[in-house]
C-alpha cells in the first residue's frame, strides 16, 4: 500500500529541504524523496564546496604576502589533500546539520529516485511518487500536495562530452587531490570565473575562453571590465569572442590540444562551464499534464504546474539558478498550499553573488538594462581604494555603483566589485525593498572606517557630491 502525506517533495537540495521545513512548521505531515545526499548540488556540488576551496586559495595567497603586514612565515605550500580534507569535513557537518532539522521536523526521508506515476487505484490524479532504492526496490509515497525541487545538472558543450578526466564539469573538479598544471576553462560566466580565481590563485595556468564580448555578461560592463581586469592582472589568460571547435580538438591520455578560434593551446584539462541544465529527465512527467518548455517546468506565479497539486521550484523551472532563490521560492510554494496567497517573489531585488577575487555581487537593474527599459539614468561610483579600511585589508580594488533614475531619483540598481561585495550587497538590495533614492541612503550615517563607506560616497556621487573623492 501506498504510504500517504500530506506533502511530499522531490529533492533535498535547498529548495526542497527548506519547504519541507516549512510545510512542517504548519503541522503538516510532510516527506521528502532524495536521490543522493540531504543538501543537493549546493551543498555537495556546488555553493559550499566551491567557496570552501576558496577560501583555501585565500588563506593561501594571505601567507604568502603575509611578510607586509610583519608576518614572515618563510616558504608557503599549498596542500590539496589538506584543502580537500577541510571541505568534506565542512560538507559532512553540514549535512548533518539537515538531517538534524529532517528529524526535529518528523520529516521522513526516502532514500532513492523518484517516479511520478499518472492514475491510478491509490489516486485518480496523477502524482502518486514510486521510490526506487540502491537495491532495486521500489515503494511507493501519497502525497496530497506535490513539490518537484530536482534541480540542475552541469551543461555539456556539443561535441566535447565529459569523460571526467580531460573534459571535466566542475563536479569533477571539486575531487581532485592534485591540481592540473595547466586548464583551460570555456564559459566566462559565475562558474567559469570563480574556478579561473581559485586556479589561478592556486598558481594553476589559467586560460579564460567566453564566446560573447565580456566576461559576466548579466553584470553591468563597468563590472564586467574590472573584473577581466583584475584577472589579468593576476595572470589568467582571457579570450573573448571566441568558440571552441570540438572537431579540431585532440584529447589524448596526456593533454587536450583545445582549437580556439584560430589556434591551438594546449592544456592539462579543460573545465567546461557552460550553464546548467534542468533535472527533469526520467521523472515521469510524461504522465501528467505538467508543460515542459525548452527543458524546463513551466510555473505560475505561485510555482503551480498545470497540475493544481502539484509545484515546482529552483533550477528546474529555468528561472535564477541560485541556492537562496530556490530557498525562497519554496517557502511561498508552501505558503500557497497552505492558502496565504503569499505576494509573488520579486526577481528584480534578488542579490546575484560571484564569491572569486575580487568578489562581485549586484541587485536591481544594470546601467544597460534601465536604459533600455527607458529610464533616463544618472550614476554614482566610489572606488574603494579611496577607504582606508580597503587599503588595511589589502584589497583596495574595485567600486560601489549606484544606478538611479534621473527624474524621480529612485534607486534602480546597486553593482559591487571588489572585497566582501557578497556581505556589503544587503544594504544595496534593502535600499531597493525600501524604495530608497541615493540621496536617502547618503544620508545614513556609515561606522569609520569601513568597507560600507563607499555605499555612502556611491550615494553622494550620484549627485556629484562625494567627499571623499
């Protein structure tokens, strides 16, 4: 017989275990389906262990120029093994934490992939989840209410198929014990840019390869052009402008000779960071009336399929593939089940992070983006070298940019390029929730010294009034 709940969510990832979370919280009996591991590809694959490794290339470089802040250590290693030691542990404490909240929940976890079934004698709609474990067999789950939280798998590029040695997606990265001499990375986007950061900070030799003009096409060119910058600056090769040939590409046992555009380099391996796609193959969509659109769900407002019982959320429904939109995105799925008409998430004033160096992070609309949706615009910049916390912390790279509009002075967008962007972003995102103009967030007064100050320069120089400057 099948085993009823009131909801049930396909996969544990930060979609997924957050509604159920939330489901429980409102008394209701809820079970989750999970495939691998409690936390998803952020956890395991992605968000966490990345940044760990980051911060291992970090504490790295800090060693390194540790002798000008008096701090001589003599001859700095760098220790993959070590480093990849410290992100399972971090990882396998993680999980536990969420297997922790799973049981303070009394949410049940079922170990093992999904099926969606159409109707049948447990249900006349479908929805029924058959759940195959690791040995074959399979039970099945009766959910009232339905959320599919599947996420995304890495993009492969056509006609150079991982084969997880040469051509690798940045899974296979996160297990490596000894770094490649060499790499070349194809895509210049968040993926593509923050492994050519970790790498090239790790003394990797680095080449950066984007089809399109600039690196992080969705950030504002001014961004875009610091960022290529600042990577140069520290070695990494970029090309723009141009594709790989897969036919002209050699992998042997040894190397990969990559055709890019014109020429030939040859490199240890080669990091595809193409974009990710939707996890909705072998699910069973196929027998219900759920619309699948250039391979992803498609949702309304309130993240319902075509199937009234049945959700979606995250990075299987192509929206933002990011870990705190599908976390958002499930709380108001469970908000809708539960009948409180939650107001629809706003895209607009989700805060977008880059966590390489320097770090890169905006919310709201781009210079580009307001002009084009007819705004006459007027922008602020303070770059932080001009602060004196910037230059203590040996990071005095960078800018705060301020997009307003012209005739109401309503802030349109908030874009940081340079240390602790990720951090200092939450103010820019909450002047955008408030509907705060520039001249209002100049006027809260920001500690000295700080990296926040620049928040209040930007602010000021939007009028022509920095200063600092």
């Amino acid at each position: 017989m099948a085993r009823e709940f009131e909801i049930v969510v396909i996969g544990g990832g930060p979609g997924g275990y957050v509604a159920a979370i939330k489901a429980a919280q409102a008394g209701k009996t809820v079970a989750i389906v999970e495939a691998e591991k409690l936390g998803g590809t952020c956890l395991h694959k992605g968000c966490i262990p990345t940044k760990a490794l980051l911060k291992a290339a970090h504490v790295y470089q800090t060693a390194k120029h540790g002798s000008a802040y008096g701090v001589e250590t003599g001859a700095v290693t760098f220790n993959m093994e070590r480093a990849q030691s410290f992100k399972r542990d971090l990882v396998a404490g993680l999980e536990k934490g969420i297997e922790h909240l799973m049981k303070q929940g009394k949410i049940e976890v079922f170990r093992g992939k999904a099926s969606i079934l159409g109707p049948s004698i447990f249900s006349p709609q479908p929805g029924t989840v058959a759940v195959e474990d690791a040995s074959g067999e399979s039970e099945l789950i009766l959910p009232n209410q339905l959320i599919i939280a599947t996420g995304s798998i890495p993009r492969e590029l056509p006609g150079l198929p991982f084969d997880h040695t040469r051509i690798l997606n940045s899974d296979d990265l996160l297990q490596f014990e000894q770094l490649p001499d060499s790499i070349a990375i194809v895509g210049g986007g968040v993926i593509g840019v923050e492994w050519a950061s970790m790498l090239i900070d790790l003394d990797v030799n680095v080449t950066l390869i984007e089809v399109g003009e600039r690196l992080l096409p969705l950030e504002d060119k001014a961004v875009s052009r610091e960022v290529e910058r600042l990577l140069k600056k520290r070695g990494v090769k970029v090309k723009k402008n141009v594709t790989v040939d897969p036919e002209r590409t050699i992998v042997s046992s040894d190397d990969v000779a990559l055709a890019v555009g014109d020429e030939t380099i040859s490199v240890d391996c080669v990091l595809v960071s193409v974009g990710r796609v939707a996890n909705t193959e072998h699910l069973g969509l196929q027998n219900t009336s759920i619309v699948v659109e250039n391979g992803v769900i498609q949702v309304d407002e309130q993240y319902r399929t075509k199937e009234r019982h049945i959700f979606a959320i995250g990075d299987c429904i192509g929206k933002l593939q990011l870990a705190h939109v599908a976390s958002a995105e499930g709380v108001k799925a469970v908000e809708t089940i539960l009948g409180h008409e939650p107001t629809p998430l706003d895209y607009a004033l989700i805060p977008r992070c880059v966590y390489g160096v320097p770090e890169v992070a905006s919310v709201g609309m781009t210079e580009e983006t307001a002009k084009a949706a007819g705004h006459e615009v007027k922008t602020g910049t303070y770059r932080f070298n001009g602060l004196g916390k910037a230059r203590i912390e040996g990071q005095a790279d960078g800018f705060v940019k301020l997009v307003s509009d012209k005739e109401t002075d309503d802030l349109l967008g908030v874009h940081i390029v340079g240390p602790k962007a990720t951090e200092l972003i939450t103010e820019g995102g909450l002047a955008l929730v408030l509907n705060a103009t520039a001249w209002e967030m100049g006027q809260l007064v920001h500690p000295h010294p700080a990296l926040s100050e620049a928040f209040q320069e930007a602010a000021l120089a939007v009028d022509g009034l920095p200063i600092h400057a």
